[in-house]
C-alpha cells in the first residue's frame, strides 16, 4: 500500500527533510531520493511549477484491520532512510516541521477471504473533471461510507497542460474525507497525458511532447517497474491533442495489477501497444493465467476506452476496435467477469457477452464516462444493440459494484445530476433526463453459469 501526499516547494527546505508516515506507533520514512516534483511550460509563456510529492510504500499491513495514521514531514537525520524505526516519541516530536490530520484507513481481507458480517464495494467511475456536476458526484460519493476502493478510469482532471487544474481536482477531492481513507486506483486517459489543441499553445521538444507527466508524478500505483516514458512525436496525435496511435510509455501507472480480498484488478493503458508481442500483452497474458480462481474468484479489467459502445463518439476509434480484435478473446478465455471503462460521455451496461452477441459466460461491459466532464454522447442509433442492457446519455453519475460471495455481485448506477437547460456543454447538446430509468441488477459469476445452470435472473440465496 502506498500513502501519497504533497507540500508546496516554499515552504521547506527540501535537502534537510524527509516525508514520514506514521502508522500506529510505527514510523516510516520515505526514501529521499524518491521525493517527486516537475515543471512544465507551454509555448504561450505560463509556466507551471509543482509542489513535491511524497509516495511512502507501507508494507506489513494485517489483511482485515483498520489503521490509523499520519503524513509527516521531518527533519533529516542519519541514517536518512529508517523505516519502521521506532523513536523515543519526545525526540521524534523535535524532528515533525509539519504534520497532517490522522486518518484511518481500512485494509482488505487476504485472497481467498471475505469479511464476516458485510460485502466488498467498488466505486466505479470516469471522466471526473472539476466542473459543478463533477463536484455533486464527488459529494454523493462522500455520503456512502460503504465503499472499501474507488476505480477511476481515466481522464481524471482534464488539465489538458493546464497544470493547475490538476491542483484543483486534487483540492476538490482532499475537501472530501473519504480522500484520505479510501484508495484510489486510477487507468491512463487520453486527457491524463497532457496535450492541447494543435492550435494553441504547447511546447514540443524537436517536434515531440513530454506525455503522462502529472499521472506519474502525483500518484503511485502498484508498480511493475519504474515508469518508461520516451518523448512522443507530434505525429502520434491529431491536431485536437487525441493520440492517432499508441504511445512510448510503458509501466508506472501506464498498467498494472492488484488484488483486493476476493477479486483480481487488471488495470490497462489503451494508449500503450497491446499488440501481440507487446510488453503490455505478453505481461496481460502472463496476469491472467497466474490469477487463482479460488482465491480471487473475481477478475475485473479497466481502462479507459470501451471495447463495446452504443454511443456515436470515439465509435471506429482505433483503441477500440484493436481492443475487440486483440484483448476480447483473452478476457472471454480466461472469463474476465467485468471490463470498465469510461472515455464516453455517458453510460451503458451490457448483458454478459462474447463476440458482439450475447453470452452468459462473457464479460459484462459497463461505461461509466458521466462522471462530471459532461454527459450528453449522441446514440449510435435509436435502436440500442441486443448486447446492451441499459443506456444513458442525459445523467451523471457513478457505479457500485457490490461482491457478496464467489458467485454473486450486485451492480448499481447512481445517479448523481442531469443537465439543465442551457448545459449543452462541449457538443451544445442535452438530452431530457428520464428520471425513472434505474440500473440495479445482480449479476452471476461467469465462472459459475454452467456449473450452477442458472441465467440471468437468478434469485439469490446470499450465503457464502
């Protein structure tokens, strides 16, 4: 587990101090050699500097419990990485320039367990952005004191090289509590890479963009390897700053996996090459035949762009038709339960299927791009695909997915705002918002269709 926090570079003399958290009584300090900042300037003269961010890994932690703890920064001292030293409380107190609040947080249960008296819930959500709607989706969230982990699917603050607006999502989040107590695993999006329109202001390097800056540098997701970012050519982008074809940038938060309890998480970069050789498919492929079914009867993948969508935007977009012709067959042979995905302004979940068909032993696709950016993508066509349960283009909102036991999860949408009269937004378009639409629906392990011979309609017996 990794604790994030950041200080403005004036107020501390960054050579003499050192980022702490204090768990309990344990003190860990961080590695001051990983202490991270950037700058970044546009073509226009505006020049962004940012504050240092500390990403202190905590390990040790008990499966189960509740923590509390705290984000120090310290004076440095020899040896100047002591982790999990513990210190005579007076001496440590001379050494605190500036603390924070205490926190608690919550770890999951170990593989192969489920708590005792309660299910596990995801908040599933995408395109955030710090607009009004933005904001009311973040305060519903706040209000469900449920939720054990957030799954943010990209485009998470839509600075678009406007640096500062990646401090505004992270002050619009701090103001909630549940920042500090619940983690958050995010998946690259096309607005996380910072370009611009080709007609305004952006600095290029001989021709090539500095991409990902921010998503590396304010958070820290689990790790396969040490991020691997090449300048990318302005050539791999159309002239409204969306990448044409897939990226240098390899691992950090690009991709990567975790386990929470009873499910596997397989986050993906759909601007990173998946092609059949690529280091994110071998390292995909490698994942999914070492997940353990009966410890993590769960296997969820995210990223960003759709394989499936209803909508009219991003429709032939070339990461989502190589995505259908290249991950689908691995997600349906190792029985992928639920791909999540945003990009798309608005919502859609559909049935259980393979191939563009219905199948109950396929994943469930859901998009879950009405976040707060906007929500308002044109259908496809009037008449939805037979793959597609339930569609929205005219509220915001966000998911939860609720594991009760191996073979039963609920999946709900909660609808968090609709636009107003005038909120035609970005594509000047809004759509009367149909109140009585709900999306509540249990959903049956694929893994356990056969075996169990049920359909979709299962009523539940809910003991493990």
């Amino acid at each position: 587990m990794t604790v994030s926090f950041s200080i403005s570079p004036a107020c501390i003399d960054e050579t003499s101090t050192v980022g702490a958290v204090r768990v309990g009584d344990v003190m860990i300090e961080g590695d001051p050699n990983d202490v991270v900042s950037y700058n970044a300037s546009r073509s226009d003269h505006n020049h962004y500097y940012s504050d240092l961010y500390y990403h202190i890994e905590i390990d040790d932690l008990q499966p189960g419990r509740k923590y509390s703890y705290q984000c120090l920064l310290l004076q440095k001292e020899e040896p100047s990485i002591q982790q999990y030293l513990r210190q005579d409380r007076e001496v440590l107190n001379e050494r605190i320039i500036s603390r924070s609040n205490i926190s608690t947080f919550h770890t999951p249960p170990a593989p192969g367990q489920w708590p005792q008296d309660r299910s596990i819930k995801f908040a599933v959500m995408g395109d955030l952005a710090t607009k009004p709607h933005s904001r009311e989706t973040i305060w519903h969230l706040d209000r469900d004191k449920s939720i054990d982990c957030i799954l943010l699917a990209g485009d998470i603050s839509y600075a678009n090289n406007h640096h500062h607006i990646w401090d505004e999502w992270m002050d619009m989040m701090s103001a909630h509590d549940f920042f500090s107590s619940t983690p958050v695993q995010i998946a690259l999006g096309n607005h996380d890479l910072d370009t611009v329109h080709r007609s305004g202001p952006i600095e290029a390097i001989d021709g090539s963009l500095e991409i990902g800056l921010a998503y590396e540098s304010r958070f820290r997701m689990p790790q396969i390897q040490p991020p691997v970012r090449e300048l990318a050519s302005l050539n791999l982008f159309r002239r409204n700053g969306q990448p044409n074809d897939f990226l240098p940038y390899e691992f950090g938060n690009a991709y990567y996996s975790f386990t929470f309890g009873p499910s596997k998480h397989i986050v993906l970069s759909s601007y990173t090459s998946f092609r059949e050789g690529s280091l994110q498919y071998e390292w995909l492929l490698s994942e999914l035949q070492s997940v353990d079914r009966s410890a993590t009867p769960w296997l969820i993948v995210m990223l960003h762009c759709p394989l499936y969508t209803t909508f009219q935007t991003h429709h032939k977009e070339l990461f989502t038709t190589e995505a259908q012709a290249i991950l689908e067959p691995l997600f349906v042979e190792y029985t992928v339960n639920f791909v999540v995905a945003g990009h798309i302004h608005a919502y859609m979940r559909t049935h259980p299927m393979a191939f563009s068909r219905r199948d109950p032993r396929g994943p469930v696709h859901i998009i879950q791009g009405n976040g707060g950016r906007q929500a308002n993508d044109l259908y496809y066509s009037d008449a939805a695909e037979e793959w597609v349960d339930v569609r929205d283009h005219s509220m915001y909102g966000y998911g939860v997915l609720d594991l009760f036991n191996n073979t039963h999860a609920m999946w709900k949408w909660v609808k968090t705002g609709f636009n107003a009269e005038g909120e035609g937004g970005i594509h000047d378009q809004r759509f009367d918002a149909d109140l009585n639409l709900h999306d509540e629906i249990w959903i049956t392990n694929q893994l356990y269709v056969e075996e169990m011979g049920v359909n979709e309609n299962v009523e539940l017996d809910l003991e493990r």
